[in-house]
C-alpha cells in the first residue's frame, strides 16, 4: 500500500530514480489513484509540465498523467506498450526532474505507440493509441516508470550537456542554501 506525499515536492535526478523499477498498482490501491492524481495534476501545472510520473513524486508505482493533445488529463495505470510503430523522429525534449526549465535535447520517438493500461476509475484493462506529441508524452512517462530518464536514449555529447547544465544548477540551487 502506498501513501500520497505530504509535502509537494519533485524528486530530482539522483541514484532514487535512477533505474529504479516502479511496481504494479494492485488492485487494492486503486482506491487511493483518485488522491494521487489529485496531488499530482497541480504540480504538473504549476512546473509548466504536461507529464507527470509517479516515481518523480516519490511514489514508485506504475502511474503517470499526461495533458493530451485534446487538453484533458489522462491517468494511466500499470502501463505496457504493446507496439510501436511509424518513423522514429527527433524532437526535443525535457524533464521536471532534471532541472533547471528547459534543460533537454532533442530524442528520437516513434511517431505512435499503442499502450494497455487502465485508469484510476477502474482496473479494467484498456488500449489506447498514441500519436505524435502524445507518443512522445506517454513513451517518456513510461520510461519513468522503469527508472530509465531521456538522457539515457541520445548520444552521449547530448546526455553530458544536460547533465552539465543540471549539474550548474544543483551546484547554484546548494550554494543559494548556504548563502
């Protein structure tokens, strides 16, 4: 059983994500998704975000919410890609928790992905298509969940450039601590 974060707050890039594997949500926690998505739909918001996983709230279940292309929310639940597919495009790409904003590079995705989940509401399994910016949005929350980050798919030029830039930022955020 997990339990919502007391606190908001975005775990950052750090050995407690890295390859971390998230677990199923079981059948008993279902319950609790409503809160969680309650919790985190704000801080995605407010981080400018249109994904959010749960490891990157500290809570390291297989969910994540994505803003669609639509507009609305989607929650998705002990998720499993089931096939992708089309042209594997460069686009760029970000994370909350690798500060600061708009620290990324551009990552090959494909330009669909087909997913099972379910959703908050119930456990029931579904399948659902995504296409272009949603591919994208679900493949990276996805990878979140497996604790895999999208510096881990580019060349490594690129993952030391992000991860220099949000090294700078670490080191700044610290020094502003002790200031």
């Amino acid at each position: 059983m997990f339990t919502i974060p007391l606190k908001e707050q975005l775990m950052i890039y750090g050995p407690a994500m890295i390859n971390i594997e998230a677990e199923p949500v079981f059948p008993d926690e279902y319950h609790l998704l409503p809160a969680l998505r309650a919790f985190m739909i704000p801080m995605m918001k407010k981080n400018n975000g249109i994904g959010l996983a749960a490891p990157q709230v500290g809570v390291f279940k297989q969910f994540f919410i994505m803003q669609t292309d639509e507009g609305y929310i989607l929650d998705v639940v002990n998720p499993e890609i089931t096939r992708m597919y089309g042209y594997e495009r460069p686009g760029f790409e970000a994370c909350l928790s690798l500060p600061p904003n708009g620290n990324g590079c551009m990552v090959a995705r494909c330009d669909h992905v087909d997913i099972e989940h379910s959703t908050s509401k119930k456990a029931l399994r579904t399948s659902k298509t995504f296409s272009y910016m949603d591919s994208r949005v679900a493949q990276h929350e996805c990878d979140h969940l497996t604790g895999t980050f999208f510096v881990d798919r580019v060349h490594p030029r690129w993952r030391e450039e992000v991860l220099k830039e949000f090294s700078t930022w670490k080191g700044l955020k610290n020094a502003a601590k002790y200031s």
